[in-house]
C-alpha cells in the first residue's frame, strides 16, 4: 500500500536488529558476516534515514534510546514474521490440480489415489471433476483428463490414457447362467442410459437390429448408470477400463460380447510450456499406470 514515507533500506534494519540483539556491533557483525565498521555504518545510515538517534554509544557498548527500543521491538518482530511466512512456503506442498470429468474421477481414480499419495506425499493433489472444458490459465488447471479425438491446440500436449471400447455391463444377477443376450433377451432388461446415448448405436452393431426394451432409465452422468448396473437395475453402457476393476471382481459381467469402438478417445492433456515439476510427476503417474492397466 503507498505511504508518503519510503521504507527504510533492508540492511540498515538487518544491522539495527542484529545490533539490538546483542547490544553490540562487533558480535552483530559476526552475526551477519560483515565487517564491524559496515554494521556501525548501515546503523548510522538507518538513524539518518528515520532522522532520529537509535543507540547510545557507551563505553561498554551500546545502549538503547527510548524510541530505539521500541522500534528494535516491533523490528524484530517484522524479520520473525518473514521468517515464519519464507518457512511455511517452503515445507507447503506443491499443488497440482486435475480436471476430469465425474465418471473418470468416481470410477477410475479415486479408486488408485492412495497409490498416488502415498509415494508422493510432497504433492497435494487437488481433483476437480466436471463436464465442462477446462481453461488451463482461467481456471488454474494443471492437467486435465477428457474424451475427444485429435488433432489438438498446438499448444496443448496430449498423451492418449485409454481407447474408447463401450461394452455392456449389469449385476451377474441379472444373467444367471452366463449366457450371453440376444436382442430379445436384452428387450427384456431395464435399459440404463446417461447423456452419450449409444444404445441405438450399440445394439445396431451387436444384432443388426434395434432393441426396444420395456423399461428405460436415463441418467445425466455415466456414473450413476454404472451405479444403477451394480444395483441390480439394468444394463448400462461404459468404457470397458471404467469398470475393469468390477468385471475382474465379479461384480459386473458383460451380458454382450460385442465391443463398440467410439472414435473418442481418454487423453491427457496439459500444456506445453510452463508445467511444474509436480504436475510433470502427476502426469507421468498416470501415463504409467493407465499403459499398465491397458496393456
């Protein structure tokens, strides 16, 4: 904030303190790694500077004036709160903030975050799951995860995370004997939809045919379809790495052989100039891990 008063030269406030500390210019300058005669002069400055007297010089060594006193308090105090604040930027964490979308943060990450943070507990990761297309500056986002296809900005790097292969999935309860559906064994299910809509889609590809179930549900986000599925509610489309955790444990199965590839794709994307060294680590954990779990 502007004041009609220039603040004071930093050096001449270093030797004033150092000074007052131990009441003594030789020991201050030992203190502070300079010659006595330069700490006797930055103090002499700092008094010409404030246009007042801060020390008696005595025989035996320095003594306080009134106002000296005072202002060696509040002084000290001044360099005890840069201290503090310098420390507490140094010990905090680096940040590094993730843009996904809910399904992606509620059925894959999440899940794999313990992994994350207890090899880096130096990185405080910050996750914000939406819809919408994040801006890199305006939002403060450092990374972000979404489904598109190429080519991208030139500006934006982007490393493909996982192909797009929608498969069907419900509950086991649902297909008792493992058989796998046709087109009226399907009509017969709940037919769970979120806001991509690719039943048409997918069931023209699986039976040549359009399915017309007896009950529908619609979602607005793929993750309360899938939640719907493990229910026991119907059967739901997804990326098969989004529920690859539940087929493998049983609790989903796939009651469709059929694999639809989309043409989007999961990728990665971050920009190509000024990412920190946390968010390069947080990028490179998830390439690692998404190509392990893909391959």
């Amino acid at each position: 904030m502007p004041t009609d008063f220039p603040l004071p030269p930093l050096n001449g406030l270093r030797a004033f303190a150092a000074a007052g500390r131990h009441m003594n210019f030789r020991a201050a300058a030992d203190e502070l790694g300079v010659t006595q005669g330069a700490v006797a002069q930055q103090v002499r400055g700092l008094e010409d500077h404030l246009g007042l007297r801060l020390f008696l010089r005595e025989p035996r060594g320095l003594a306080f004036t009134d106002e000296g006193r005072a202002y060696h308090a509040s002084v000290s105090r001044a360099f005890e709160q840069l201290s503090e604040a310098t420390d507490a930027l140094r010990s905090a964490p680096a940040r590094v903030t993730v843009s996904v979308t809910p399904t992606f943060a509620s059925k894959w990450l999440i899940p794999r975050l313990s992994d994350f943070t207890e090899a880096h507990p130096g990185i405080d990761l910050r996750i914000t799951a939406t819809e919408r297309v994040a801006s890199f500056h305006a939002d403060g986002i450092d990374l972000a995860v979404r489904q598109a296809r190429p080519p991208f900005g030139a500006s934006l790097r982007a490393d493909l995370l996982f192909a797009q292969e929608v498969v069907a999935v419900c509950s086991p309860s649902l297909t008792a004997d493992g058989t796998p559906l046709d087109a009226v064994g399907l009509a017969r299910l709940t037919l769970l939809h979120d806001t991509h809509d690719l039943w048409p889609r997918f069931a023209q590809e699986a039976f040549d045919s359009v399915v017309k179930p007896a009950r529908r549900l619609r979602f607005n986000q793929t993750t309360l379809s899938l939640d719907a599925a493990l229910a026991g509610q119907g059967v739901a489309l997804a990326s098969r790495f989004l529920v690859q955790r539940d087929l493998e444990a049983g609790r989903l199965v796939c009651p469709v052989p059929h694999v639809m590839e989309v043409g989007q794709d999961f990728y990665l994307l971050s920009p190509r100039q000024g990412v920190s060294s946390a968010a390069i680590i947080v990028r490179d954990w998830l390439c690692t891990v998404a190509k392990r779990e893909a391959g």
